[in-house]
C-alpha cells in the first residue's frame, strides 16, 4: 500500500508545498503577496500611534508574567556584562579623592 510520506526520509513527513521550499523562494512568494496586497490596498499600514498602542499592549501582556520578565532581564544582564557583574565608578564622595586612577601627568 502506497503512503503520502517520501520514502526514506525516517521522518514521517513529506518535503511538498510551502514548508518544503528552499527559504530563498518562501522570501520571494511571499515579497509578491505583499506587493499585491499593497496594490489592491487591503494591505494593513500601522500610523505610528497605531504602531504604539499595539506595542504597548503587547509589552503590558507580557510584563504580567514576573517569571519570564525577570529570566530576560537575567539573559539581558548575561549578554550585556559577560555574565560578570560591573562595578560601578566611586565617586569623590565614596572615596574622598578625585577618582583619578594615579596615572595623573601621565598622559
């Protein structure tokens, strides 16, 4: 009995229609839907008030997760300092001096 899947793949699944594609091509067909959606004007186009209310919504809906927020702030923190933590600069009043590094006149 014959199947919809390829033969010797092992996954179960076929390589047809869109997914199959080279993304190459995906690209392209997908540029000319785009130009003719424009063309025909049902194509949506965000003003920027439009573009920042959904923004905002979509910031309040993810910010209700704490969990999530403070694992990307973590990875934020990671990618940003190299996953060590910075120190900060002493100020004159922390240290009472200049905050000069004692290479003064050595410029």
């Amino acid at each position: 009995m014959a199947t919809n899947t390829q033969q010797g793949t092992g996954s179960g699944t076929s390589n047809r229609g869109f997914a199959g594609m080279k993304p190459e091509r995906q690209r392209e067909i997908a540029s000319e839907g785009g130009r003719a959606a424009h063309a025909s004007g049902n194509a949506h186009e965000f003003d920027s008030e439009e573009a920042r209310r959904a923004g905002q919504k979509g910031g309040e809906a993810v910010s209700q997760n704490r969990e999530h927020m403070a694992t990307i702030g973590r990875k934020g923190g990671e990618r940003s300092h190299g996953g060590t933590t910075r120190r900060t600069k002493r100020t004159d009043q922390d240290t009472g001096s200049t905050g000069s590094t004692g290479n003064a006149g050595n410029e």
